[in-house]
C-alpha cells in the first residue's frame, strides 16, 4: 500500500509540474516580453492564455501536501524541517503571483498594473527555482530525519542546478503552450514569437542536463545511478525523444501534437527521478516503508484518493479539454473595467 501512495505522490507531482509549469512558463515569458508597449501583446495572449485554468493548476500541488501529511508524515516532517525557508520562500510567491495576475487585468492606473505584472512575473520565476531546489536537496540526500535546517540543505550544486531546470523546463512548456494558443486566438504575430523562445529554452534544458551529469554522479550518486541505469534510464530516453519531437514539430510548423509531446517529456523526467530514488523516499535515510502512516491511514488515504480521482479528475480533464479546444472565454477588458479615476494612464 505504502508504496502504491508512493507513487500516486510522484504522478501528482508529475501532473503540477505540467500544469502548474505551464503557467509558471507563461510567467517567466511576461517577464522578458519587455517593456509596457514591446511587451503588450505577448502580455495580452498570456493573460487570455492563463485566465481559465490558472487557479485549477494550484489543486495539483494541494494534492501533493495532502498525501506528504497524510501517508508520509516523517517525511513531511522532515522536508519542512531542513527546507522551511525555500518553502516559504516559495509560498510567498504563490501568493504574491496570483495576486499580481488576478489585479493586474482590472487594474486601470498604468503604474499600478506594472506593479502587479512585476510580482506576478518575478513570482513565477522564483517559485519554481525553490520548489526544484526543495526536490534536488532531497535527491542529494541533504534531508533526513533530525536534519535542522540549513543553506547546504537547499543552496548546493544540486539543488541550485534543480532550481535552474525547473525554471527552464517550465518555460519550455509555457512557450510551447502559448504557440498554440496565439493560434488559437489568431495571433499570428505570436506564433513565431513563442516558438523561437520554446527552441530557445529546450536548449537551456540541454545545456543544464549536461551540466547536471557530473554534479549529481558526485553530488547524488543514488539517484545518478537511478537515474543512468534500469527503468530511470529508460524514461529519461523516452523523455529525450518526446523533448526532440517537440523541436522537429516547432522547427516544421507543426502545432497539433507539441502540447502532448512537450507535456511527455516533463511528466517522463518526474517519472524517472521517481524510479531513481527506489526504495527511499529521502535517500538514502528514509524508505518508503518507514516514512509510511499507520496501516489503518494508508487504507483510508488510497480510498479518499480514488474518490478525488473520480470526482475531480473527470471535471479537470474537462477544463483542460474545453481550454484546449477554445471553448473557455476569458473576461474581456470591458467586463472587468472598474469606474475611470483621474490618474489611470499614470
């Protein structure tokens, strides 16, 4: 049972840095789209992009706390115990990033809605650097039982390199998601703007992965040889290939499978840093069986848990789809423009 909870973890992990990473790619792109007038339509297509799922994504990492406390409570323990500032440091920006791109649309005044396109684009680029510094201080083996809380337990070559993929990464599905959306809201001029930046990232994600090779071999050796051998080795092939057909498809213009494909490649990786932590849930200190609850708790976790999947995954299958397919329409400017002030071009 304990290990079956395991797993449903490493899937809903897999599925936030998907969907979550998505939006936090769109972020990273605000904040380079430049200034108010160079930056206004990049801006407008993320906006219009993001509107309908943003705040379902977050549930992705709701269900990643839930069964961290529920099934694993060591564990939970002992992350927020050696990782409590990365964390909040984290939990500030998702705070803060949704704020900024909740207000920033029916905010009139011009220097106001810089304010808030600023923390929500800043935010998207922090959040993630913490939250893959968390999982590379874990795949270092920085975090066991009774570990106090440190820099070394989040600020090592690992973990640093973590933090850096993950931004990346997650630029690389936002770009490629923005491609298809510009032409689904015909943005022709946008197409071509998202698709050089997909490329773009998908070589920083190539460029970190090399770079990551000789750091983990000394830094996390378990998970390296996970990582290099047996099924992990295998998943990260199959994550290269679906990362390459995602460049064939942007280098040939053709849109209709990099979302899938893009999405493989990320999902794949999460799947394979799942295989290469075996057996440990904090290698090499803690495993799965002895980070587990009690029996009785494991039990009524997996029947809660097949309960959510049945109740929510259908509905967010179904938003994802509609989203997809253009059916979701977001809040024009007119339906949330408030009442003109003086001062609202300032």
């Amino acid at each position: 049972m304990a290990e079956v909870i395991a797993w449903v973890l490493v899937l809903a992990i897999a599925a936030y840095a998907c969907a979550g990473g998505t939006d936090y790619g769109a972020g990273f792109w605000d904040l380079l789209a430049g200034d108010a007038e160079r930056g206004k339509r990049p801006r407008w297509l993320i906006d219009h992009a993001m509107a309908p799922v943003w705040e379902a994504n977050n549930v992705w990492l709701i269900f990643v706390f839930i069964i961290m406390w529920t099934g694993f409570p060591t564990m939970f323990q002992a992350v927020f115990e050696a990782m409590w500032l990365p964390l909040a440091l984290a939990a500030v920006g998702l705070v803060l990033r949704g704020a900024g791109f909740a207000l920033r649309k029916p905010t009139r005044r011009l220097a106001q809605r810089r304010v808030y396109g600023a923390a929500f684009a800043i935010s998207s680029l922090l959040t993630p650097f913490f939250l893959g510094a968390v999982l590379g201080g874990i795949a270092a083996g920085r975090v066991a039982v009774g570990t106090t809380a440190s820099a070394d337990a989040w600020a090592n070559p690992t973990s640093v390199l973590t933090g850096l993929l993950a931004i990346a990464a997650t630029a690389f599905l936002g770009a490629v998601f923005l491609c298809s959306d510009a032409r689904r809201f015909d943005a022709d001029d946008l197409v071509d703007y998202f698709r050089l930046r997909a490329l773009s990232a998908f070589a920083a994600v190539v460029v970190l992965a090399l770079v990551a090779l000789p750091v983990t071999h000394d830094d996390a050796r378990h998970v390296w040889e996970g990582l290099t051998g047996g099924l992990g080795l295998l998943l990260i092939v199959l994550a290269a290939f679906c990362g390459l057909a995602t460049v064939l498809f942007l280098v040939r213009r053709s849109y209709g499978w990099t979302r899938y494909t893009s999405v493989a490649s990320v999902a794949l990786t999460v799947g394979a840093w799942g295989f290469a932590q075996r057996p440990y849930m904090l290698p090499t200190s803690l495993t799965v069986a002895e980070a587990a609850g009690a029996t009785h708790t494991m039990r009524w976790l997996a029947i809660v848990t097949v309960i959510a999947i049945v109740l929510v995954g259908p509905a967010l299958v179904l938003l994802y789809r509609l989203d997809t397919l253009g059916e979701l329409e977001p809040l024009t400017d007119a339906d949330t423009r408030a009442a003109g002030t003086p001062g609202d071009n300032l």
